[in-house]
C-alpha cells in the first residue's frame, strides 16, 4: 500500500486517478446515498421529540424538539445534520428543552438560493429561538455550527446565556492565519472551488463522508456504518451538498472574526478532541486567547481524552455531561450587554 497525502487519497476513493491501489472498498459496507435513497429526514428520532420546521430568515429550517427546561441549541458541523446529536439528546431533554437543528440548506431545512454567510446563519438561529419563544437560550455548535454559535453570542448577547464551541478555532480569531494553513484543512480548498465537489460527490456521499469523517476520529469504528449512511442521505437530498459547500464559501467568516471585537460578557466554553492531529484540544489555549484578546470575558477550555475532532460521535457521555454542566449554570443579569 503506497502512502497517500490526503488530495490523493481521495482522488483514488472518488476514482478520478489511475494508477491507485485498490482501496478497501467503503461501498461494500456503505451503499452510494442514490442507491439508498433520499429516506424521510426525521429518522433516527429519539423517543419523546417531535420534528417540525420553521420560516424564519426567508428561509425554512427543519428541527427537532423534546424536553422541558432551559432552552438548549444544538448545531451541527459537516457533514452531519440534526442526528448527530440524536444520542444524547433523550438525556438531556430530563433537564433542558433540546433543540436540534438543520443547518440552513442541510437534511430537512430548504437550500434555496439564498446565503449562507455567518451573519446569516446566525440570524437563522435567533429568529428560530424566538419563534419557538425560547427565552436565553445556552447554544451548542460542533464545527461549522461552533462559529455559528460564536456568532450568535457576538450579534444577540442578550438573548443567550452562554455558547460551548466544539472542536473548532474561529475564523479571523488568533491563531486563525497559522490554523488556517494547515495541510489537515486540504478540504477546505476543495469544497470553496465554485461548482465542483457538489458535481463529484454527487452519488457518492456515502463514499467520501466515509473518508472524511473516519479519517478525523481517534478510533474509526466510533463512527457507524448506520450513522454515515444516514449523513449521507441528508446531503444526497437534491440541493444540499451545494448548500453544504456555500457555507464553505461565505466570504465574511474571517471578516466577521477580525472585526467583531470588543466586551464580550457571554460565558465561551471551547471544548476539542485530545487525540493530536485528530482533534483541536491542544490548540484551544491558544483560540481562548485570541477570544480574550477580541475581548471575550469569560472563556473556559475543556478536552475530552480519546477524542478527535467528531466529539459528539467519539464521546456522547463525557460531552453529555459538559454540556449539562455548562448549560444548568446561571448567567447573571448583569452580564447581558450589546457588542459592539
């Protein structure tokens, strides 16, 4: 077996080179997302939650909703969508009303022809919480979804009582410009190219969520055959890889991280993968102070041993618990302020 870097790789799973060794075929375990099916978006539902959608944002968003308590917001990152979080959900529906979320164009919400920049996306997010009349609610984002709930913390402070950022630095917050160049992020480059890994993943999401997904773990079988075959289907939905991609090509992430500075009374809880060059646990000292630079005032950093990047997959139990620990603490009032 010839090393690959990760362009190579795959380029030879997507079979768009010669000359590769013949890989152990994920499609023997994980059939193409349009052999399985576009299947219903509410699969995977836990027990006592309900699916609906929402217009908000000139946009629709799908959902799902169980629980009584303190609101809680749950955001996905790629490429997964609301069931990502399906596993922990039932536990702390027993303390909090849990909201989890499509992510505007994924799974259940409608792509459109609308953006997806940050500010939007966050908008998304706030508009949704006041429709379902969700008073301060905490907001948990892994990935694409951390910079969300940042963002969300930055725009409407007083309409959140604290945001828990999973394994992902910020754009545009230190050390973003040294993070940002790390071959580890090669998909990045890809999924921005105007146009063209929606044409060449189309039919084989199964195949390349496989890849991507298991090459970020610390032990690749804490991802599910079942779990990648139900991703897959979410993004096979006609338009949603597209959408999956525009959020990759916003242009105001770095802007909006450079640019929104100043007090920041939300409390920030960084949380990341302890497995070196699996998770960002080891570089969360370095994004907290970048946070406290721009002018965050509380920002605490927890690492969850045994865990790369995908956390809520790798280790439901012990992000379970921060979660429910983080959320059940009270936000003063006195530290509801508008950022500048």
């Amino acid at each position: 077996m010839r090393f690959r870097t990760p362009l190579v790789a795959l380029a030879c799973t997507l079979g768009l080179v010669a000359g590769c060794d013949a890989p152990a075929d994920p499609a023997n375990r994980l059939a193409p997302a349009s052999a399985i099916g576009a299947a219903g978006v509410a699969e995977a539902l836990p027990a006592g939650f309900t699916s609906a959608t929402a217009q908000v944002n000139g946009t629709t968003l799908h959902y799902v909703v169980g629980g009584q308590g303190p609101a809680l917001i749950l955001m996905h990152g790629f490429p997964e969508n609301w069931s990502a979080f399906a596993t922990i959900m039932p536990g702390l529906a027993s303390r909090f009303r849990v909201v989890a979320v499509d992510l505007r164009g994924i799974g259940g919400s409608t792509p459109g022809q609308g953006d997806h920049e940050t500010v939007t996306m966050a908008e998304d997010m706030y508009q949704l919480a006041l429709k379902l009349k969700l008073d301060r609610a905490y907001v948990v984002g892994h990935d694409i979804g951390g910079s969300i709930a940042y963002a969300i913390a930055r725009l409407h402070p007083d309409a959140v009582r604290g945001a828990m950022i999973l394994d992902v630095p910020i754009p545009g917050v230190d050390p973003w410009d040294q993070i940002k160049i790390n071959p580890a992020l090669w998909h990045f480059g890809f999924h921005r190219v105007p146009g063209l890994a929606e044409q060449l993943l189309a039919g084989r999401e199964a195949i390349y969520f496989d890849y991507f997904l298991r090459d970020k773990v610390a032990d690749p079988k804490s991802i599910s055959d079942e779990a990648i075959a139900r991703y897959a289907r979410a993004y096979s939905l006609p338009g949603r890889m597209a959408a999956a991609m525009n959020i990759y090509r916003r242009t105001d992430a770095e802007k909006f991280g450079r640019e929104r500075r100043g007090p920041l009374e939300v409390p920030l809880v960084l949380v990341g993968g302890a497995v070196p060059k699996k998770g960002f646990g080891e570089l969360l000292p370095a994004v907290a102070k970048g946070l406290k630079d721009a002018g965050a005032r509380s920002v605490a950093v927890e690492t969850i041993a045994g865990s790369g990047h995908y956390v809520v997959d790798e280790k439901p139990a012990e992000l379970a618990a921060l979660i429910e620990r983080y959320a059940s603490a009270p936000r003063p009032p006195n530290q509801q302020q508008t950022s500048k």
